[in-house]
C-alpha cells in the first residue's frame, strides 16, 4: 500500500524535475526511480527533452503514446524506443519526419516495405538518402 505522503513526495520531485529541465534536458537522468516510471512526469518531460526519453522506465518506452510525443518532439529518440515500437509506422513516421537520419533505427521490415517509404519520403524529401538502397533508385519514389 502506497502512502499518501509517498505520492506527494514523486508528485513534488516530479515538478521539481520538470522545471530542471528548462535549464538542463539531461535533468531526468538525476530524477528517482519513481519519476522516471511516472507516465504523466514523462510525457511532459519528452515534450521538452529530447534526451528526457532515454532516462525513463523501460515500461514507459514501450508506452506507444509516450514514445509518439517523444519522437514529435525530437526524431532521434526512436533509438531509445523499445524494439516493437521501432516497428510501428505512425511513431517511425513522425521520427523520420523530424530526422530523416534516424532511419537506421527503423525497424527493418518498415524499411523494406515500399509504401512506408513512399510516405516517410512525402513527409520529409531528405528521408530517400536513409532508406534501403533499392528503393533510392526507384523513381516512382522520386516523385
């Protein structure tokens, strides 16, 4: 059983976590265990830090709407993203919109998959030069 003053306590660490991170984006990497694995703490957090996202529980990285507000804020926290949400086409769309580059940490199979492509490339033109190589010649995909 949690204690009502346990709660306050992450509660005010939290908040005292989200204001370092206007100054600081590696401010969650000196937060608690129980900030980091606080869902509402690091939604916040990864709308203002890109690096935020590395710092938080594994849960939390294979929460589908953490990681999408991650991404939209920086593309490169795809990498820290768990395996199955590399994988998925809304959250590496919106990380390669952001940063064409971060399409090495795509799931393979989403690389491979030529209408994935043909949308990733519509979102962001600089995405074609990360994809697989046989779709860079491909000059429907051009287009």
């Amino acid at each position: 059983h949690v204690k009502a003053s346990e709660v306050e306590a992450v509660y005010h660490e939290g908040r005292a976590v989200l204001e370092a991170l206007k100054h600081n984006p590696h401010a969650m990497d000196f937060a608690s265990r129980e900030v980091r694995c606080n869902r509402q703490v690091a939604i916040s957090a990864v709308c203002m830090s890109g690096q935020a996202f590395s710092a938080i529980s594994e849960k939390l990285k294979a929460d589908k709407t953490v990681a999408l507000a991650a991404v939209r804020f920086s593309g490169y926290a795809l990498k820290h993203a768990a395996p199955q949400l590399r994988a998925d086409r809304e959250i590496a769309l919106e990380a390669i919109t952001n940063h064409p580059a971060v399409a090495k940490e795509v799931a393979p199979e989403l690389l491979c998959d030529e209408e994935f492509v043909i949308a990733a490339v519509r979102r962001n033109g600089d995405a074609l030069q990360h994809m697989a190589a046989h779709f860079c010649e491909n000059i429907g995909i051009v287009r």
